[in-house]
C-alpha cells in the first residue's frame, strides 16, 4: 500500500498522479508495492531478492517502463540490481528515479545498479530524476551506477535530473558503444546547502560510427560541492562531445575534469566547460522589467537547467 508520502514522491520522480499504464514496477521502503507487466514487457524479480529483471521483447514498440523507487522510512539503507534486456528493433521509454523523504535523525540511503543490454537498431530513452525532501537531520543519499551495453546501431537517450534536497550522491555511469550506436546523456543539477555531488561518466566507443554526446547542466549554491568527470575513449572511427556547463553562486565549488582518449586517427573528441556566475547584464535586464534580483535569479537558473 502506497501512502501521501510515498505517493508525493511518485509524483516528483516520475511524473506518476497515477497507477501509469504499460508495465511498472514500484519499490517503497525496500519493498515491491505495486508490479504489471504486458504482453511485450515482463518484469522478474531476481532469485536473491536484489532486484529485477525487465526482459522487452524485440520489435516492442511505442511501450514505457516504469521502475520509480520511494524511501520515507528514516535509517533505512538499500542496494538494488536492476538489468534490462532490450530486443532488437525496440523502440521503449524508460522511467526510473528514487524519491527520499526523511524526517528522522539517521541517514537514509538508496543505491542502485542499472545495467542495460540494448538489441540491434533499437531505440531508449531513459530518464532518472532524484528527489529528497523531509525536515530530520538525518542525510538523504543516492548513488547510481549506471552500465549501458548497445549492440550496432542502436540509439540511447538518458535524461539525469536532481534538482532538489539530496544531501549526497555519487552518479557513476559507463557504456560501451558497438557500431553505428550512439548514446546521448543529458544532465541537469542543482545543489545547494553543504550537499555534494559527483558525476562520472565513461564511454567507449569501440564500433565504427558510433558516437556520444553527454552534456551537463549544473548549478551551485551556497557551501555545496560538485565534481564532473567526463572520459571518453575512441577506438575507432568515431565521434565524441562532453560539455560542462555550470552555474556557481555564494561560496560553492565546482570541479570539472575531462578526459579524451584517441586510440585510433579517424577518433574525433571534443571537450568543453564553462564554469561562472550569472552574467550582471542578465540580472540588470530583468530587473528593469520589475522583477527583485531573487526572482530575476530564479529565472535564469529555471530557463538554464531547462
């Protein structure tokens, strides 16, 4: 049974008002809550109880997952496997996420593993977004690790959202591209307070053709902390772009570190950042159409993570 709470947090992490339709699978407090599969779509739990498998079949097309993940219960620390095998000729949207509400004094923690093995010519979008919320002293923590195994031509689509009220999180996502693949990561970040967080992202990409875009989008407040780590490895004939762009206010950090690894001639890497404070011509502007300089903040930060 899913409670306010809970249920607020669906809502936060995966857009969820709802029981969605298609095949979902709801985990709250350590828990399944709520499971449905299709005719296309089946979702296994793993024999040892760490998580699941959503096993698509090939040719599936226009269906979505659902896989949000709640925790409102304070103390409470887990670790999930989750693997999704995609057939070829796939075209799915997946939805995952973890919301954290705490309001007691111990740390709550959610760690998870997603691994995907995504079929020939198939196409994913997947999109994680991490909420926390709750007034306890007890810290909200996420760490995601991310693993992503695309077979020729296939096309992958992440979208990694943490916006608000996660005190700790260490993302860490690596996928291996075959030929013609590509694989495009959007990250939108804010933090504020003394929270931190790090982002890693490694991507090989071992097929001709195959190419990687990942792009972040950060903003950082007051005493918090950030750290983005780009490395990309050409093997072959390839493309390959990584760009931080951030946002820093008050008396945050932020750290950028990228790596290009050409192993081969015909390997094109590019690597950009741009780390710096909201431009005072901006400000200026829209303070001259009435807005206060916290709200004409607001904008710019809102239309920047857009």
């Amino acid at each position: 049974m899913i409670d306010d709470i809970q249920k607020r947090l669906l809502e936060e992490v995966a857009d969820l008002h709802q029981m969605p339709e298609g095949a979902y699978n709801i985990r709250a407090n350590g828990e399944m809550a709520a499971r449905s599969t299709t005719a296309n779509i089946d979702i296994v739990s793993k024999e040892d109880g760490s998580g699941i498998d959503i096993k698509i079949k090939a040719n599936t097309k226009n269906e979505s997952v659902h896989i949000p993940v709640v925790l409102s219960q304070s103390g409470l620390k887990e670790m999930v496997y989750n693997d999704f095998y995609i057939g070829e000729n796939c075209d799915v949207v997946i939805v995952a996420g973890c919301g954290i509400h705490n309001c007691g004094v111990q740390d709550s923690e959610h760690d998870g593993i997603h691994r995907f093995y995504v079929g020939k010519n198939s196409r994913v979008k997947y999109v994680e977004k991490h909420y926390g919320a709750g007034d306890g002293t007890g810290k909200r923590i996420l760490n995601p690790g991310t693993e992503v195994y695309q077979e020729e031509g296939s096309y992958v689509e992440m979208e990694m959202v943490q916006i608000k009220g996660v005190d700790s999180t260490v993302r860490t996502t690596k996928a291996e591209l075959s030929a013609g693949a590509t694989l495009i990561v959007h990250e939108r970040l804010m933090t504020h307070g003394t929270q931190d967080a790090v982002s890693k992202y490694e991507v090989f990409l071992n097929g001709v053709d195959s190419s990687t875009d990942v792009i972040s989008r950060s903003v950082a407040k007051d005493h918090s902390v950030q750290s983005f780590e780009a490395s990309i490895v050409g093997n072959t004939e390839c493309h390959g772009h990584a760009e931080c762009d951030a946002i820093i206010m008050d008396q945050a950090r932020v750290i950028a570190i990228p790596k290009l690894d050409a192993n081969d001639v015909d390997a094109s890497l590019i690597h950009e950042a741009a780390i710096g404070k909201i431009a005072g011509e901006q400000l200026i502007k829209l303070m001259s159409l009435g807005l206060t300089e916290e709200e004409a903040e607001e904008k710019i930060i809102n239309g920047f993570l857009r």
